[in-house]
C-alpha cells in the first residue's frame, strides 16, 4: 500500500505539472526528480519491509 500511494504521488506531481494552464510549454527541470522521489521512497520502504521479513522469520 505504501508503494501505491508513493505511485500515486508521483502522478500527482506529473499531471500537475504537464496539464497546468501556463502557456509556456516548457517542462520544470525539477519534475523528474519530483516525480521519482516518492516512487524511489517507497520502494527503498518496501524493500526494507522485505529485508526486515526475512530476517526475522
């Protein structure tokens, strides 16, 4: 779950970003990061959560 709503996120971020009602058409620099921040966040989550796991049982 944790993992979907970090996806979730980064949609957010993207289609903020590529659908707002500026009229310039140039895309921010920052919007990858931003976009990849939250998915990197919740898999680095859930690989934890794996690694934790599997160690214990």
């Amino acid at each position: 779950m944790m993992l979907n709503a970090c996806i979730g996120l980064s949609f957010l971020v993207g289609c903020g970003v590529l659908w707002r009602s500026l009229p310039e058409r140039d895309v921010p620099g920052w919007m990858f990061a931003a976009m990849m921040s939250p998915i990197i966040a919740g898999t680095v989550l859930v690989v934890a959560a794996a690694v934790r796991d599997r160690t214990s049982g």
